[in-house]
C-alpha cells in the first residue's frame, strides 16, 4: 500500500471516530464509578472497551489492507454468512436480559451477531442495487430491497431485539436516495403521528375529529366550487386515517402487552409515573438536565455516582456525558455525529460508483438512526427501545460492528479512488 | 456521479441536520432553561441527616449528679435487606421467643418501612450486642446501633426526673419538624419540663448518596452541614441526700414530702412514696416493669407531692390565725373558752382535752378547734363587711396570697391546684345570700372542702418562715429561673410573730414536743386530717431555724392517724439532717423507717401524743 492510498483516507472522520470512542471511553469509565481502578484494568467496563477500541483498530486496518473489491465481490457471501449466523444465534443463544442476540459457542460469547448483520445487510443492499439495469422504480426491485432488509430485520426481531430490528428498516433512507417514492419517508412519520395522536386522545375522540374535518371539506368544496376530486382525495385520506387509527387503537389495547403500553404511555407523557416505568427516562433527564452549561465536571457527577440511572455504561451512556460535561459536551457528540454524517453523505456523493454510494448512504441511515433514537429516548423523544449509542455504549460487539461499517465505506471510497 | 435522483441528496442533509438540530433544542431545554432537573438532582443524591447532640445532665444543688448519658444499643432491621437466617439463633442471642421475628416483619410491613431502617429492639445488654457483633454475617438485615441513653444515678427522685420515651404523633405534629419517628422526647418531670433546654439543638450533616440511600461522601464537603448545640445541663434545687433520705422515711408509707428553702422558692426534696428506682422504666425493662408498676395498687406512678390533694386539717391554723390578726378580729391576747368543743345552737365542733381559755400562742400550741372556730366566725361575719359573703370573700382572697386555690407552677408537669371553695361554690349549694359562717365552720379547722397538695402546705409554711411572702416554688437553678415571681401576703409582718412563737411551743410544749433538737429551734404545726375512707391522714408543717429558715416542709402519711404520731418525728428527721447533715435520733429514725403502713398490721405500742 503506497502513501497515495493513505492519503486518499478521509482523516477527518478518521478523526472523529477516534475522538468519539475515547471520549466514550472516558464516560464509561466514570459512571460505572470506578476511580482509583486504572483505565487500563480488564476488570472493568472502561478497560475492556479500551481493548475492543484496539481490536477494532486492529481491524479498521485490516480492512485497509485488504482489496476494495473484495467486499464487492463477497458483497452477498457476506450477507449469506451473517445470516446463517442470525439463525444459529436464535436456535442457541442463551436468554440475557430478555433478548437472544448473543452467539455462544463452546462457552465462548463470541458477539452479538445482529450488530455483524447490519454491515452485511448494507453490503448486499449496495450490490443488489449497483446490478445491471436495476431501478428502484420497479416493483420487482422493491421488493428484492425489502427483503434484503426484511430478512435480518425478522430473525433479530426473532431474537426479541426489537431496538436492533427496527434499525434495519433506516435503510429506506438509503432507498430514498436511491430512487425509492418519498412516500415511503413520510408515511411512516405520518401513520406515527397518528399513532401518538390516538393514544393521547382516544380512538373515538380521533375518529370524530377526522369525521368532522370530512364535513368541513364537502363543505368548503362546495362554498369555493373547488374540483370534487381534490375533496374525495382528502376525504379518502381521512377514512384512511380513521381505518388506521383504529387499528392502532386495536393493536395497542389487544396486541401490545402491557409493559409495552406502559412504554408509551411514559413516553407520551399519559403516565407520570416516576417511580415505575417513567423512572429511567425522568433519572436520565435529571442527570442530563442538572449538568447545566459546563457540567459538574469528569467523575463529579452526582446522579452518575449514585447510580441513579440503569444501564448507564450501555444503552444511557449520554447521561453521562450530559452530566459531567453539560451543554458543551452534550452539544459537541451531536455537532460531532451531525459532522460525520453529512462528511459521510458528501463523499458519498461524489462516488463514481453505485455501491459506494449506497454503501455510503446504508452507513448514513443506520448511525444516524443509532445516533438519534439513542440521543431522543435519553432525552424523553422517544420510547426506551435500547439501542447503543454508536463509538460511545459499552459493548464490544457493538463497537466492533460500527467500526467495520465505518472502515469498509472508508476503504471502499480510498481504494476504489487509488484503483481508478 | 449524476443520476436522477442526485437532488435528493440535499433532503436528506436536511432531515440528518434538522433532527440534530432537535436533539441540540431539547438539549438547550433541559440543560440552560428547566430548572426542575437540576432540583430534582439534589433531592436525589443528597440526604440529611439528623445529628442529635449529647442530652444536657442533671445535678442536685450541691453538684452531684441524678441524670448521665450511657450509649445504649439498639437493634436495628431494614425489612427489605433481611435473608434467611436461622431464628433460633437470633432468638438465642437477644433472649427472645422466635415469634417475635414474624411479629417484627409484620409490623414493618404494616408500617410500610421496607427499605427504613427501624429500631425492633431496644437497649440490648453489652454481651448481647458483643454475641451479636461476633455473628452479625449470618443475620443480614440486622445492625446494632449505639444511642445516647439515660441512666439514672441514684434510684430516687423517680417523679420529678420523669424518663425519655419515643415520640408519638402528637409530639412530631407539635414540634414543627423537629422530631421524627424514633426519636426521644422528656414524658414526664424536668425531662418533660425541660426539654428543649436538655435537649440542645439537632444538626444536620448533608451527604451525597445512591438511589439505594447508602451514603458516598459528605456534601458539598459538608459546607451546608449545620453543627449539632449540645444540649444545657440543669441544676436542680434538689438536695440529692435529702431527698434520699426522705425517700427512706416514707419506705413502706403512702404519703409524700415537700421541702423548700423559703427565702428563694428552691424546692429541697420532693418525695412522694411509693416510689420506685427509675431505672426500672428505662429501655427494654420499661416494657415489662410498667404494668407491674402501674398495676400497684398503691399507685407508686402517682406524684402525690404535688397530685395528691388532702385537707390540711390543723396545719391550717397557722393561717387562721394570721387572717384573723389582720382583720382584727383577734389580738394575741384573745382568748376563746373551750369545753370539748365549739357549740353553737344547731352545731358542735369537738376538741380534745386541754386547759380552758387558751391565748393565742397557747391554741396553736395546744391546737384547740374552738379557738379557731370562733375567731373564723368573728371574722368572715364581722361587721365591717356587708355581708357573710364579702367576709368570706375577704378570706379567701387572704388564703390565695399564701398560694392556696390554684397552681404554684411548679416546673414540672401534672401539678394540682387542690381545692378551696369559691363564694360561689355556696351561693349554688345554699342560694345566695342564704349562707352563714356556721354552715362553712369546718374549713375553720381545714376541714370539709378544702384539699391542699403537699407542695402547696410546704408553700404555705415558707410564707411563714418568711414572714409573709414566697418566691415561687421551683426545682431548677441553672439555667436561671426566668420570670421567678415574689408574692407578698396581705398579712402585716408585726403579726407573724405571735403565730410563729405558738409554732415553736407546738415544739417546745405542745402537740410535737417529742421531736426536740438540741441546738435547733424548730416551729410546726401538726395535722389530722378527716379522711372519710379510713384511717386519718397524718399532716405536719414545719421550718427551721426559727430566725432565718433555711428549711420548710410539710410531710403527710396518707392514714397515719395523728398529725404528731408519723408525720411530724418525719419532718423533724428531714430538718435535722438537712440542717446539721446527720440524723442523731436514732431511736426516732429507727421508729419511723421500722414502721410500714402498707405490708404489715400496726404492731407498734409507743404512747401516741393525743389531739382532737
Ligand atoms: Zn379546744
């Protein structure tokens, strides 16, 4: 490998994917209180994240080393692989924590496969649409993409990971980019919103409201001699609306159990209840909130140290940051995300090929959907789904999986920039 | 690379920059502009604790202590952090039945404390806590914890020391937050009385805990942490062996003993018998002394030094005596025949056998009931007031100068006013205005209505070894009496002395001339008091010196009989050892502590002086 090559690497997210993982090292170290225990010890959480950080650097040059085109070429036995690995997982995984994402073999927790299954899914993703001729306008490929998608999606699902699962479906931003109709963005928000709207106000309340808001556009239509099919057009929305939002009345009172609803009632602020299930995201917003402008400073935070948070080295990790460095730490991962992510999505774009590309905008969709679902549910946005802060969360797997996803899309856009 | 749909490439920077630009809002929210969060912080981690100061100490007058701290034991149980443990043992080691450990985790359970930790048992002995201590692994959930308790350094003075207790609602509702459950409070006596100058003030330390509640560090490096006043020793007037020994001579007697040193108010002795050693009700035996205790049926929880109320009987003569010289009614030279008795048409009120036409000093000497029946008569139905009421009223005001028909406040609680009827009191039994000396002649002699406590008779008797004033009566010196009032009888002083002559012949000739002392001149007064239901009452009132007194005291023998039999050699006893530090009567001494009122028949034969 020649200096060309190296000096073809984007440094600038090289940068921030260091400074991201040492500043989340940093963090772990201090909420799971353990000063006077060196950085370096394997005993603890920090110590053992600062030895996968060196086995992903380990591996992110690897990955440099090896043919751009390889992962091109084993874009599908990749996919195939971790696939197969999704099914052992779900036969053999023990239960930890309600979820069986771990594959255990011989004893050996090797890895939670499904963090793996993302790069893979990307990967096959990139290539399914750099094929020959292959427009996301037609439905055949549609519906090749959903499954690429689908598949992992389902058997983490399985795995009753239902955070992890719903990662995958991110990638209908890279779709989006690709061609797939806009619909297929705000449909979602919109039947969310409904969703949201229903449970705050009550089936029944909705779909009066929808009904009436049908009278007010006959009626409108007929005061300004407006097209009548403009008014059937809304009026169809609205009845779809009214069919959808008792469905989610149905699903969310006979479907989800009753933990789950309590979730959401947490979450949209039906419940307040501080003790019970509200108590993880009001303990996160008092440990944020109370960090003021420049926090209480590294390892003085009150709420980290006595532990007023759970899973705070893990899914609540921005609690720390929140605390103990305030509004300039809090302000400085999201500006560095943010940074990242457009950095991304602009190299993305000047790719010659399509499977950087989509490669590219696969990377985009599922950090990002990390980044802001992790960031919105500490916050209060968003319920408790449990997904890792990317870099950041305790978790070698998930730390390793990231990097990779990173690292192949860095390599593919120097490599392929040194081959042509 | 252009494609058809390189223009969507700017939507999604848009939705990636807009939805950080959400999260840096909420963050600007939650971080710079609620407040809330940063409140609900410091509740979260920082606890307060309570850090209560060493109880101030209790001394006598002359320095020695009746009240120190000792660390007691507790064991504590926090519910939720009990494993299972073998009862047995616990049992074994706390000296308990194993019914009380579902007992205990029923209650705290009831009472909803699950993670609080509780006192379950108090004052564990210091090799139950060692037993303990040595095997505290196999019972998790299980802690002693070291207190300030109280001991008591003589076993007297039960009544007026009084005892600690735990707060109960009433207490933590009145206090404006200053106590909380399990704390100790003063139930009775000084500690009762003077609680919140024992007591010093409570402190808080400030310290940072987890959502468990277990401690990491102070606060703030205890910067709000608000140090803890220790609380005020007292010094009480209580002479400690005078008291002791008072307590002695009534061993086996129902009765009680006053004393107080007249020209201040200090309270000498206050004994009320029984008695019981107050260490009995501390800690863990209160709980099984306390029924036994209160179930005496000579009620020993009973302070009837300043509770119990009897007719003073001739211990009121004295007074008699003076209110009439003030009104005139009598000089020192009046004279009243006597032939067993008073006897007016329609009403006779017996005497005893004494020469005929007694003086003044020669009736009180000689106690005889018609000398005062007469004089009260000529005194309330004298012709300068308008009626048999305004005399009467003058009377009474007279008696209410000497403290009688109302509280002295003493400093301590559960005091009686006793009882002296009001004109009004009459004028509902015999109408108004239908009322004459003759119906009420008995109070003449301290009989019928009228009830005095025995502080209240002591009182009366300081009035006159002072020759006509009291300083309120009290029990403490130090911190200084605040508000001490001075009263001053309507009673001119050239009047005292004739009275006080007859008090000393009651020594030197008359009614106690058994309980002479060489070098001290003493002047009493004895006192049968009528009791209805049995035996009468034995009453007697003394002070000593004659010429500034440093002692009065009145001593009643709940059916002693004659005033001179019990109470006045008790008095006498109480004098010489408080004045000359010994008792060398010892015959005397040994009389009264051999005799005993309440276990066994009166067996003894020594002639008994006579009176009424
Ligand atoms: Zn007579």
């Amino acid at each position: 490998m020649s200096n060309k090559f190296w000096r073809h690497v984007d440094w600038p997210s090289v940068l921030v994917y260091v400074a991201l993982s040492v500043f989340g090292i940093m963090n772990i170290y201090s909420a799971e209180q353990a000063e006077g225990t060196s950085i370096l010890s394997g005993s603890i959480n920090a110590g053992q994240q600062l030895r996968w950080l060196a086995v992903s650097l380990v591996v992110a040059v690897l990955i440099m080393l090896v043919d751009a085109r390889f992962f091109i070429t084993f874009g599908y036995y990749l996919y195939a692989l971790a696939m197969l690995a999704l099914v052992v997982t779900l036969l053999t995984a023990p239960e930890i924590k309600g979820a069986r994402s771990w594959l255990v073999l011989g004893g050996i927790k090797i890895g939670q496969t499904s963090e793996f299954a993302k790069f893979a899914a990307v990967l096959a993703l990139a290539k399914f649409l750099d094929g020959y001729n292959i427009r996301l306008t037609q439905t055949k490929t549609k519906l090749v993409a959903a499954a690429l998608v689908f598949l992992p999606a389902a058997l983490v699902l399985l795995q009753n990971d239902t955070g992890t699962a719903i990662v995958f479906f991110s990638l209908a931003l890279a779709l989006y980019r690709e061609g797939l109709p806009g619909f297929f963005i705000w449909l979602p928000a919109l039947l969310g919103g409904v969703f949201i709207a229903v449970l705050l106000v009550g089936f029944v309340n909705f779909a009066i409201v929808l009904v009436l808001l049908i009278a007010v556009v006959w009626m409108l239509a007929s005061l300004f001699k407006l097209e009548r099919r403009l008014a059937w057009a809304a009026s169809l929305a609205l009845l779809v609306s009214i069919g959808f939002s008792y469905g989610v009345d149905y699903a969310f009172y006979q479907v989800l159990k009753p933990h789950q609803q309590t979730r959401i009632n947490v979450l949209i602020g039906l419940e307040d209840d501080i003790k019970g299930a509200g108590y993880n995201v009001h303990q996160s917003l008092v440990t944020i909130g109370s960090g003021g402008f420049d926090g209480k400073g590294y390892l003085q935070g009150t709420q980290t140290r006595g532990s007023f948070v759970p899973e705070q080295t893990t899914d609540f990790i921005f609690c720390t940051v929140g605390e103990e460095f305030g509004l300039l730490g809090t302000g400085a991962v999201v500006i560095l995300f943010c940074f990242l992510l457009v950095r991304i999505i602009l190299v993305a774009e000047k790719q010659k090929s399509t499977f950087v590309r989509v490669y590219g905008y696969g990377l985009v969709s599922i950090l990002f959907f990390h980044f802001f679902l992790n960031i919105a549910m500490t916050l209060g946005l968003f319920p408790v789904i449990g997904i890792p802060l990317p870099f950041f969360s305790y978790g070698g797997s998930s730390l390793l999986g990231f990097t990779i996803l990173l690292f192949i899309f860095l390599k593919l856009d120097a490599g392929l920039k040194y081959y042509f | 690379m252009k494609d058809r749909f390189d223009n969507r490439f700017r939507n999604v920077v848009v939705i990636v920059t807009v939805l950080s630009a959400i999260l840096l809002f909420r963050l600007f929210y939650i971080q710079l502009v609620a407040q809330q969060y940063k409140q609900f912080a410091e509740e979260n981690t920082r606890s307060r604790k309570t850090v209560l100061p060493a109880r101030g100490l209790i001394y006598d007058r002359n320095g020695k202590r009746l009240v120190t701290n000792e660390t007691v034991y507790d064991l504590i149980a926090v519910l939720k952090q009990i494993e299972p443990f073998d009862t047995h043992k616990l049992a074994e080691i706390l000296g308990l039945d194993t019914s009380f450990f579902s007992a205990m985790c029923q209650k705290l359970a009831d009472e909803k404390r699950y993670y609080t930790p509780t006192v379950v048992l108090r004052e564990l002995g210091n090799d139950v806590v060692a037993r303990f201590q040595e095997q505290k692994f196999n019972f998790r959930g299980f802690s002693v914890k070291a207190r300030i308790g109280r001991r008591f350094d003589a076993p007297v003075a039960a009544h007026l020391l009084g005892y600690l207790g735990e707060v109960d609602e009433s207490d933590i509702a009145s206090s404006d937050g200053y106590y909380e459950l399990q704390h100790f409070i003063g139930k009775s006596g000084l500690e009762k009385q003077y609680e919140t100058v024992l007591r010093g003030e409570k402190g808080y330390e400030y310290k940072v805990v987890d959502k468990f509640n277990r401690e990491i560090g102070s606060y703030a490096n205890g910067q709000f942490d608000i140090q803890a006043k220790a609380g005020t020793d007292l010094v009480s007037t209580i002479d400690l062996e005078l008291q002791a020994y008072g307590e002695l001579l009534m061993q086996n007697k129902i009765g009680a003993i006053v004393a107080i040193e007249p020209s201040t108010g200090e309270v000498l002795a206050l004994v009320s018998s029984p008695s019981f050693d107050p260490s009995l009700l501390v800690g863990r035996k209160r709980s099984h002394n306390y029924p036994v205790i209160a179930a005496d049926p000579n009620k020993p929880l009973y302070n009837r030094a300043i509770t119990g109320a009897y007719p003073p009987g001739s211990t009121f003569k004295p007074i008699m005596a003076l209110i009439a010289l003030q009104e005139g009614t009598i000089v020192p030279t009046t004279t009243f025949s006597c032939h067993m008795g008073f006897t007016i048409p329609g009403l006779h009120v017996g005497c005893h056998d004494h020469p005929n036409n007694l003086d003044l000093v020669q009736s009180i000497s000689q106690s005889c009931n018609a000398y005062y029946c007469h004089s009260f008569r000529n005194t309330i139905d004298h012709s300068k007031f308008a009626n048999t009421e305004a005399g009467y009223r003058a009377w009474y005001d007279h008696l209410t100068r000497f403290g009688l028909g109302g509280l002295l406040h003493l400093d301590i609680p559960n005091e009686s006013g006793g009882v002296l009827p009001t004109a009004e009191k009459f004028d509902n039994i015999y109408g108004k205005g239908r009322w004459r000396s003759s119906y009420i002649i008995s109070l003449a002699i301290g009989q019928a209505e009228i009830n005095l406590t025995p502080l209240q008779m002591a009182n009366m008797m300081a009035v006159v070894a002072n020759r006509g004033y009291y300083y309120d009566p009290h029990l403490v010196r130090s911190p200084m009496p605040q508000g001490l009032g001075l009263h001053h009888t309507a009673i001119d002083k050239r009047h005292f002395e004739p009275v006080i002559e007859g008090l000393a012949q009651v020594f030197l000739s008359g009614t106690a001339r058994w309980y002479q002392l060489p070098d001290i001149a003493q002047c009493g007064k004895t006192g049968t008091a009528e009791n209805p239901h049995g035996e009468d009452h034995s009453n007697f009132i003394a002070f000593a010196p004659r010429d500034n007194p440093k002692i009065a005291i009145a001593v009643v023998v709940e059916n002693g009989g004659f005033g001179a039999t019990w109470a006045a050699p008790i008095a006498s006893l109480m004098i010489e050892k408080y004045l000359t530090g010994q008792v060398a009567r010892a015959h005397a001494e040994k009389r009264i502590l051999e005799k005993d009122f309440i276990h066994l028949p009166d067996t003894l034969t020594i002639p008994t002086p006579h009176e009424q």
